[in-house]
C-alpha cells in the first residue's frame, strides 16, 4: 500500500479515541483568541513563538509548558470553544466516539469555577452529537500531584454531574505520586458506578510496579500509555486475560522518550492485547489521532489488516455499552470490506 492509501485508509477508517486531554488540544491560534478575549497579556507573541516552547525531552519539561498556557481558560464559553474545535478536528479523522480527558483541578486550583469547566465541555459534547455525530464522553482526571484529599474533594464536587461524566483517571507527574496513594478516591469513584483508568506512563521510576498495583489492586477498567509491561510477561499473560485496554499514543511517546515505543505497541497488539491508539496532547505533539495510525503503521510496517485490528480495539476498549460497540465495530469491518473491494 503506497503511504498515500495508507494515510486514505486510516483517516477513514472509523476509530474511537481514549486518550485526549482536552486541554492538550489547545492550539496556538486558539489560545491566542483566548487570552485576548479574557484580556491576558500573553509571554509569545506568534504562533512561531508558542511552538518554539515545545520543547519536550520527558513528562516534566512538557508539564511545565502545558500548565501555564491554561491560564487563558476561564468562562464555559473559553472551555466549550477548546472542546468545539477538538471534535470538529476528530470528525476529519474518522473518530466516531471518544472519551476525552478533562483536568479540573489544573482550573479550579486558580479559581476557575467546576460549573465553569465542565458546563462548557458538556455543551460541546451534546453539540457534536447533534452536528457531526460523534458520541462525545468526558473522564474527570486528577492530578496525581497534587494530595488524595483535593482528589476526593473533587470527586465530591463532580457527583452533582455524575450523568456527564462516563469515568475518572489520573494523570499528571507520576514521580512520588503512586496509584496507590488514590486508591480511597477510586474506591469510593467505583461505588460512585464510574469507570476507572489511570497513567503508567512510559519508562517512569516504579512503572512496572505501578502497572502492577493497578492492575491486581486498584482493578481498573483501563491503562493509559502502560507499555512497560513488555518488562514482566506474567502480567502481560494477566492484561490479556482480563482483556484490560491500553491506551497508546506512539507520537507523544516520541517526544518524551528516544522513540514512539513501536516495538512495544506492535508487540503487544500480535500477542492479542487490547491496545488502541490515541493523539495525548495533539496540539503540542503536532499529530491527531489518525496521524498516530499512520505515523506507527510507517514505522512498524502495519499491515492493513492491523489499522483494522487497532480500530476494533479502540472500540472494544471504550465504555460504550455492549449494543452500541458491537455497532461500531461492524461498521468498522464493513469499511474494511468495501476498502477491499475497491483496492
């Protein structure tokens, strides 16, 4: 398949995705339109200004830029605009559901309202419903750095809104901060009826261990990153067995680390782990989610059959219920035919 069928083929491909922060999807321009609607007198001065901060080399010089530049999200207004534009951007590349991350704690810690935050994202939601079609679903995450007790104050906060929110995760700087030190918060979030997943981000201090805990302790219902567990085969054997989902994002991956961990994600996927592929923080790491399709099928050598795979993962991993993935799937399959047909 020449690379112009292939970057046709998984655009269209219909997809799910699992793994975006939405406010990893601030772009430039927009950011831009923020502060001078919000009237923030912002450091950079160009959209070559902003991209020249971009300079990753592991999780924490990315957390110091993506921190800062949220400062120009302030009205549900700002936070449905972010979402808006995500979700129009995802419609292009063949996403059909996904589940977006949202940080509240990176607002509320600077006075920004939860009303606030999550009205705005839940408005958008509904709207791309409504307009593009995309089942549209919102994970509360909680910044692993700062304490359980701001975590469970939040959980708390976000139970008058249980009816917009599908899940809870945890991101955020994993250093010192292990699964274990929330395991009340996500207790009491499962007892809540939400879904559970958590970071194990690559090639950290512990991860192996920390995959371990949350997988045999925690007992989620999904890994995000999570390929460090190519280091222990029994829990590998054990992922399968559960059929846990790991949410991959081979992009991001390459900024943080010497490569986007395709051996890894490759490995995986043929020995039958559920893993999917997911863009992170597509407006810092300069690739959506049907980028990543491409970009790890180029570096791997991915059969078309596995883009297919891959899709069928991305749903099988979702928290859709059991009529509405089994849907999604088909048309995945159905696509895959017809793309046959006409090759």
């Amino acid at each position: 398949m020449s690379t112009t069928d292939l970057a046709s083929f998984a655009y269209g491909l219909p997809k799910a995705e699992l793994h975006l922060h939405l406010e990893g999807t601030l772009e430039p321009e927009l950011k831009f339109a923020l502060a001078a609607r919000n009237g923030i007198d912002l450091a950079e001065k160009t959209v070559e200004d902003v991209k020249a901060t971009y300079n990753f080399t592991d999780l924490t010089s990315f957390l110091a830029v993506y921190y800062p530049a949220m400062q120009v999200l302030q009205t549900a207004d700002d936070f449905h605009d972010l979402a808006w534009a995500y979700l129009q951007k995802a419609h292009s590349q063949g996403v059909v559901h996904v589940e977006m991350f949202f940080d509240p704690q990176a607002h509320t810690s600077r006075g920004v309202p939860f009303a606030n935050v999550i009205g705005g994202y839940r408005r958008a939601a509904v709207r791309a419903q409504d307009e593009l079609g995309i089942s549209a679903e919102l994970i509360l995450c909680f910044l692993r750095d700062f304490s359980a007790e701001y975590a469970m104050a939040t959980l708390m906060e976000a139970l008058p809104y249980k009816a917009w929110i599908v899940g809870v995760g945890l991101d955020s700087d994993e250093r010192g901060n292990p699964p274990e030190k929330f395991a009340a918060v996500f207790a009491r979030a499962r007892s809540e009826g939400f879904f559970l997943t958590m970071h194990c981000d690559i090639d950290q201090v512990g991860s192996i261990d920390n995959i371990r805990t949350v997988l045999t302790e925690i007992d989620v219902d999904r890994i995000d990153h999570g390929t460090n567990i190519v280091e222990d085969p029994e829990l590998v054997a054990l992922a399968i067995e559960k059929g846990m989902g790991f949410t991959c994002c081979p992009v991001s991956n390459s900024f943080v680390t010497e490569q986007m961990k395709s051996e890894e994600i490759v490995g995986l996927l043929r020995q039958g782990a559920r893993v999917t592929l997911n863009s992170d923080d597509p407006a810092y790491f300069g690739g959506y989610v049907a980028d990543n399709y491409v970009a790890l099928a180029e570096q791997a050598g991915l059969a078309r059959d596995e883009l297919v795979q891959l899709a069928i993962n991305s749903f099988e991993a979702s928290w859709l219920t059991p009529s509405r993935r089994a849907a999604y799937i088909q048309s995945v399959r159905d696509y895959a035919a017809a793309a046959a047909v006409t090759a």
